[in-house]
C-alpha cells in the first residue's frame, strides 16, 4: 500500500513539472553551402556557380530536400537530409562533391560549409564596444573578432555556427593617381594585370645534380607595400607605348594598408559595436 501511494505522489507532481509539447523542436540535419562573389548580380551567381553546385550535390546518400537561393553577392544552397543521417559522413560526401566543381569566376570565393541552416535562430548576442578614449574605428577590430572571438567561441561544445556583424577585414589597397596614369598612358586593366602576373607562386620543374634532385619553385607572392610597388607596369621596350622610362607601381599609385567598408552597421547605447 506504501508503495503504491509513493508512486501515485510522485507521479502527480511529475505531471505539474515535466513540461510537455504536442510538437517538440527538433534539430533539422542540415547543410548548408555559401559562396561568396562580390559584385555580381543574382543571375550571374545562379548561372556560374549555384547550377554547377545543384548538379554536382544531386544525388547525395540520405539527401531529403535541397533548396538554393541567389542574391546580390552571395549564393546558397540549403541540403536537408533524413533524421537517421549520420551527419559527419554527410558533411564529408558534400565536401567531396564541391571539390569535383570547377570553373568558379576568378572573383569568386571558396564555398563553405556550415551545420546551420537559415532559419536557425541565434542564442545569444555579444557586443564588442571600445574603451573611453579609444579612438580607433570599431570596424578596424574585425580581425580581433573573426581570429580571437569567434574561434574560440566556436570551440563550445554544440555551437553550430558563429557570424560577426560590424567588422571590416584588412586588406592592401592599391590608390591609382588617375593623372599619372594618364601622363603614362596606363589603364587599369594594364595595372591589374600586371599585378596579377607579378604576385605568383609558380613550379618550375626540378633539376637534377647527380644522385640529387632539387625541385624548383618561383616564389613572387607579395609580402609587404613595397613589394607591390616595386612592380614595374612599364619600361622603356614596351611595344607602342612612348618612351616615358621604367613605371612602377609606386609611381602612380599609393599602396597602403587598410580595412573593407563594413557591410553592416551595429550600436550599443549610442556608440558603434561590433556584434
């Protein structure tokens, strides 16, 4: 009899404490794949990049539903796949077919992978703001974000995905004097093709020297400003150009260090953040 009433008292408080829902949250087995392509229109970031992605992933082992979507810069697709999928040999066979995809414009970039799909919610927000008397722009701590912040919250336990809003990430710029290139008779398609064929990493064979083999490789990747302008765009022998002496870079441009404009805007209390 005690034994029976114990089970009755604690099944009733069970019952006011267990929460229940006649439709639980379940985690979606989702993929998604994002390529970024900066300056081309959705049509072009349908016809040269999503419908090669679409034709290689079709076909993939559990694969439910899969669904793209194309806008100004970016190109996703969404892989959907069944409850039972085991996702880390999912994300591996994805990755192997993106491999198999080739012919992405030169401006575009690599596609990634994430374990999130688009109508994830966040779970928390952090909000990075600056110290008094820090002047620095709030943008220009983008690096710290993407490289310190971000990595390491990323290592939690179940975070499936980390995005940050509000930072610009460095890049060297290339300042063109619109006059000096005129004076030279430059163009900037001279300019960027001449930086191109400058800033290379190229094999060169290998050279044997009795029993010993050397491979040889051409390394001309820039590494600092000055690298860049010391590139010569022109000399002297340029065919049917005027005799105007060696052109550098630096000539007619300046090359400095600096930060992409933020593609978004974040404030806390009146003062910018980055999110």
């Amino acid at each position: 009899l005690a034994a029976v009433i114990l089970a009755v008292l604690f099944g009733l408080v069970a019952l006011n404490t267990i929460p229940i829902q006649l439709a639980p949250d379940l985690h979606r087995p989702v993929i998604t794949v994002t390529t970024n392509w900066f300056g081309a229109a959705p049509s072009e970031v349908e016809r040269e990049i999503i419908n090669r992605q679409e034709e290689a992933l079709k076909g993939l082992e559990g694969l439910k539903r899969m669904g793209a979507s194309a806008e100004d810069n970016l190109g996703s697709i969404e892989l959907e796949f069944d409850i039972s999928q085991n996702m880390d040999k999912a994300l591996l066979l994805v990755s192997n077919r993106l491999s198999r995809v080739n012919g992405y414009p030169d401006e575009a970039d690599e596609p990634t992978l994430k374990t999130s799909g688009a109508d994830d919610n966040a779970i928390a927000w952090f909000r990075l703001s600056r110290l008094p008397g820090n002047d620095r722009q709030i943008h220009t701590f983008g690096d710290f974000a993407e490289d310190v912040v971000k990595e390491r919250i990323e290592r939690v336990a179940g975070v499936g995905r980390v995005d940050v809003y509000g930072g610009g990430d460095r890049e060297l710029q290339v300042i063109v004097n619109p006059e000096k290139m005129a004076r030279y008779n430059l163009t900037v398609s001279d300019i960027v093709n001449r930086l191109g064929a400058a800033n290379a990493s190229v094999s060169g064979g290998d050279v044997l020297e009795g029993k010993r083999r050397y491979i040889v490789r051409t390394d001309n990747e820039f590494k600092t400003s000055e690298d860049v302008g010391a590139v010569v765009v022109r000399s002297d022998d340029t065919p049917g150009r005027s005799q105007a002496g060696r052109v550098t870079i630096a000539d007619i441009a300046t090359v400095q260090f600096g930060y992409k404009k933020p593609t978004a805007r974040i404030r806390t209390l009146g003062e910018a953040s980055i999110a």
